[in-house]
C-alpha cells in the first residue's frame, strides 16, 4: 500500500512539473512576442544580411590629345561605427575628433558632434551617417589621417560610402554631344547615351548589414564581387578648335538674337570633326547646348544645295562653266505662275556665265538651267545627285541622325514645281552633317566619306576597338566635274556672295545658302535660315565646315553676312595657329619673310603674340 502511494505521489509531482514548465514556457512566448517583441524585431532587422549592387565606375570621355571631356569623379558619405573603437581611443580622442568635424562641416558645434556620437555608442548604434553633406577624393585622404578615423574602418570604426557624380571640365563645351545622364546614371544623349553600353562597366555585388535606422552597412565579405569599370571613348574633338567654334558661334547667335546656331568642323582627308557647336536660346534669353541639331536636325538647305544641281549639269555635260545665261529682270515662273522665283539683286543680273550665276547665287539661272535641261526627265537629275551618296544617311556614330530625303518624280507630293523649287534647295530635307559631308567629297578629290566622332574605346589606355572613317563613294564626279565645282566654290568667295571674307593671306572655297523657313507645312518669307559651307585653305584642303544660323533677326539676315564671318574667324584662328596651313600656301598667300607679320584681322590677340612670339616675328 505504502509502495502505491509513493509511486502516486511521483507521479503527481512529475505532472506538476510538467505543468509548471509548460505555463513557465507559453509565458515566456508571450512575453517574447507581446511585450519583448518590438525589441527583438528590431535585433533581427539590425542583424539582417543581404547583396547590393556595387556600382561600376562609368568610362571616361576624352577629346583628341586626352584631354577630359567627361569622368566620374567620387564622392563619399561620412559614417561612423562607433561599437569598433576601444573605450580608451574612445575617451582620449572623441573631442579632438568633434572638433575637426565642427570646423569641416561649418553646420554644428564640437559638442553637437561629440553627443551625438557619444550618444549612438551608448545605444551600441553599429551606424550613424556624420553628415549628409558629400566629401571629394582629396577630403576623404585628409579625413583619414584624423583622430580615431587613423584607425581605419575595423579598428577606427569610419566607413566612406563612395557616390559618383558625372563632371565636365570644359563646362558647356561640345555638351550635347558628350551628352547627359539620368537619375539612374544612364545615357540619355550624345555619347553618354550612343556608347552608354560600354561607358556603363560591369556593377558587382556585396553582402551588406542592414542596422539600426534601416541603414545599410558594407560588410566587406570575401564573397563580394567586385565591379568591372566601363571603357573609355576617345573622341575627335580638338577642345582647342571646339573653343574657338563655340566663340564664334556664340556671338553670331547673340549679335541676330537666332533660335539657334550650329558649327562642324570636320578633317577633310580623315573625316574626323575637330569642332562640333549646337547653341540654341533658353527660355531665359541665353544660349546652350540643348539638342544636336547639327546631326538631327532636317531642313531645306537652300543655295547650298545648288552645288549638287551644278554639279548634275556638269556631269550629264549639259553645260559648261562659260555658257550665258539670260536671267532677265530677276524674276521667273513655273508651273502657270504657282511658283515665282526671284533674285536677290533688285532688277536681275541679265545675261551672265554658268559660274557667275553660282557666284551670284542667282535662283532664276539655277532653276532655268535645270529646268530646261532636266524638265523632260527629272529622274536623271535626282539619280545623278543620289549616285554621290548626298540625301542617304551617313550611318554617323551617335544616335539620332535625321533621315535625308531628296523628291523622286514618283512621289505623291511631287509636282510641276518641284524640279525648279529643288534645284535652289527646297522640297529637301537634309542636315547640316549631310551637306557637309557634301561639300567635303568636292575638297577630297571627290572621295565621300562618313564623318566620325569616335577614335577608339580603349581600357586601362589601350585600345580594344578603333574606327577610321568608312568610304561612302570613292569618286562623286569625274576630275573634270571637280575641278570646275572647286573653281566656282573659290568664285563665290573671290567675287561672289561671300566676297566679305576673302583675305590677302589664304583662299576659302565655299557656298552661301539663304532659305525661307519651313514652319508647320509653311514657308515664311521673312524668316531666313542662314548657311556657308566651304573649304580652307583651297589649294590644299585641310579642314571643311559648315555654319548655320538659324532665322536671324535685322536686316542682315543671308548667309553671307550672317554664317560665312563665323566661318571666317574659325579660319583665321586655325591658320594664326597651324603653321602646316602656312606651307601649302603660294607666294601671294604666304607672309612677308622680311621678320614682320601682316597685318591680323581676326582671332585672340594674347594667342596671336604669343605665336609672333615664338616664330621671331613682330
């Protein structure tokens, strides 16, 4: 009996027991999630891990010569683990360390900075930003040699969150083309956006903890997977010749109050464009690099398409330099008088060569001629100017190149006053890339060839692809074609519409064009856009270009007043500082050699010293 109640007894204190532990265990779970449970939330957030992307430092731009044109430049937020330093660093330097954060940040007092540590360190905070405000390259060194930061991030507790920021050293210069970023540091113009595959890199990836304020702290792991950095693209661009186009432009701009201006200079024998300007008006009245309207943008190009419509006539040997055209009082109609042309000079110029109505730019001899010669079979006419290779894209390296267009006789919006109203540069669409590159093939012996912008992409300065300048057309015309192409181009100049910027010293060769602008389907007669397109020096071509100024404002609003002076003080500088330029030249286009200088009517007197300088001149 004594036996059965003992084992009772056992077997009731074991069952007690078992009920004890089971309420000491429901309490405890209701303790950890009712009234501990925020507290231990908050630890498992703080000792959360998970991969970031690192992001890959974006490839640099450079000009011709290495200079920079764009470079991401870092930047770091300044963080602090205060948990890492020990009590006596802690104690003995926190106030110097308050200090120097009060006298670089200029925001808050040393004792603002020494409680605001000191106070994360007694909450064992594992991360707390300093301050918002980003440090450079050269600050973060300075910041290193500080008290306790000396001791790096695992003993002296600072962590350096690298930010890079996209910068431009030459400012505005060249600025659509070199392009621009979005939020997400991809491209949206210009280069950035053309070449943003290869500029981007390779982003990484590390582990980071995430601690208290829902930071993210880079743990530093040996799994981490480090970015690969993008390529650099090596331009063209001689930031030299850039500056002095956008100079020039610039004023031009400013002086007729345009909508906006544009400027290409391009190598002739490399295709290679030195100097690329886009400059339109802000809504605030100034001017800057907006859209590239050199490349986009389409339009009528006005006389200097006439170049083609001679150059049509020439090779079908439908005319010769010295046959006579009547252009009466200055005035023609076509098309039962839906279309009347006119000429500039009041009165007309009579009876005057083929070359002199190139010179003059007479609209009523070039339709006459091309009207008379072509009128029964228009097509001859567009295949012979579409055989060159002008009116068919370039195939440029940036995005956004305008689509060229030139009439064909089967199109829908043709008509009996399409021939005539062509062959004087309307009912065309082309850019002022596309006409250069024209203009260009005439310098070039007749070799057409694309424009480039892009020389390599190069890593760590070793090329990994290069780009020279494809071959569009080898022969545009015949020599013979060429040669008189070449000749009027250097009348036009030397007695023609562009006759203010010929100089004693080196020949220009080029091409005055004034069209009324096309707005909404509307041409209006009183807004002009201004154009000059040519060649220097003449004899020995080194460097094309072309100016266009868009609906200038006064009473000089042609392309020979408002375009040809820019192409003129783009040449000056050029030939006051190439003095390759200077070899090509004959005797009566080469400097006195008697140890003086001719007289200089354009460029920037410091430089133009300074060169006198150097060549023992005065």
């Amino acid at each position: 009996m004594n036996i059965k109640r003992s084992i009772l007894l056992r077997v009731r204190i074991a069952f007690l027991v078992a009920v004890v532990f089971v309420l000491a265990v429901v309490y405890k779970l209701v303790e950890v999630q009712m009234i501990e449970g925020d507290h231990w939330r908050s630890l498992a957030e703080q000792s959360s891990l998970d991969y970031k992307t690192i992001k890959a430092t974006r490839g640099n731009i450079y000009a011709d010569g290495d200079d920079l044109l764009a470079t991401s430049l870092p930047f770091y937020q300044l963080a602090f683990d205060p948990s890492l330093v020990s009590d006596e660093i802690f104690t003995s330097k926190i106030d110097s360390l308050s200090t120097l954060l009060s006298k670089f940040f200029r925001d808050h007092s040393s004792e603002y900075y020494k409680k605001k540590i000191s106070e994360a360190r007694q909450m064992k905070s594992r991360y707390l930003v300093l301050n918002r405000e980003l440090v450079n390259y050269r600050q973060r060194q300075e910041m290193q040699q500080w008290p306790i930061f000396r001791r790096g991030q695992m003993r002296g507790g600072v962590i350096f969150e690298k930010e890079d920021r996209r910068y431009k050293p030459f400012k505005g210069l060249a600025q659509r083309t070199i392009g621009s970023l979005d939020s997400e540091d991809e491209g949206l113009a210009g280069i950035e956006a053309s070449f943003n595959d290869y500029l981007n890199g390779q982003d990484g990836e590390g582990l980071y903890q995430r601690v208290a304020g829902g930071n993210w702290k880079p743990v530093n792991a040996s799994t981490d997977v480090r970015p690969i950095d993008g390529y650099d693209i090596h331009t063209t661009i001689d930031i030299n010749l850039q500056d002095v186009a956008q100079d020039a432009l610039l004023r031009a701009v400013s002086t007729y109050n345009a909508e906006y201006g544009v400027v290409v200079l391009m190598e002739v024998k490399t295709g290679e464009i030195k100097a690329i300007s886009n400059l339109e008006r802000t809504k605030s009245g100034g001017y800057a690099e907006l859209y590239n309207h050199a490349v986009g943008t389409n339009n009528d190009p006005g006389s200097t398409f006439k170049l083609a419509s001679m150059l049509a006539l020439l090779e079908a040997g439908k005319v010769d330099l010295t046959d006579s055209v009547d252009t009466g009082d200055g005035t023609i109609e076509f098309f039962d008088g839906k279309l009347k042309l006119v000429d500039e000079r009041k009165g007309g110029y009579g009876k005057i060569t083929v070359q002199e109505v190139f010179e003059k730019s007479s609209n009523v001899g070039v339709s006459k001629l091309v009207t008379e010669n072509f009128g029964d079979n228009p097509q001859e006419y567009i295949d012979i100017i579409k055989s060159t290779g002008y009116g068919k894209p370039l195939g440029f390296q940036l995005m956004g190149e305008g689509e060229p267009y030139i009439k064909e006789p089967g199109d829908d919006s043709w008509s009996g006053s399409t021939l005539p109203w062509m062959s004087v540069g309307y009912e065309t669409s082309l850019t002022p890339l596309q006409t250069l590159a024209f203009y260009n093939a005439i310098a070039n012996d007749g070799k057409m060839i694309q424009p480039i912008l892009i020389k390599s992409i190069n890593r760590a300065n070793q090329p990994v692809e290069t780009f020279e300048a494809k071959v569009l057309n080898k022969k545009i015309a015949s020599d013979e074609t060429l040669e008189k192409l070449r000749l009027m181009l250097e009348g036009v100049v030397e007695r023609g519409t562009a006759k203010n910027i010929k100089n004693d010293y080196y020949k220009i060769a080029g091409k005055t064009g004034t069209a009324q602008r096309l707005v909404n389907g509307r041409y209006y007669s009183q807004q002009f856009y201004a154009s000059f397109a040519g060649y220097f020096p003449a004899e020995d071509p080194m460097y094309s270009c072309i100016v266009v100024i868009d609906y200038p404002k006064g009473w000089n609003r042609f392309g020979g007043d408002v375009s040809a002076p820019v192409f003129k003080e783009i040449a000056d500088m050029i030939y006051a500082q190439n003095l390759q330029i200077h070899d090509s030249f004959t005797p009566e286009y080469t400097a006195a050699s008697n140890g003086t200088f001719p007289v200089i009517r354009a460029g920037r007197l410091e430089e133009l010293n300074e060169l006198c300088n150097e060549l023992g001149i005065s």
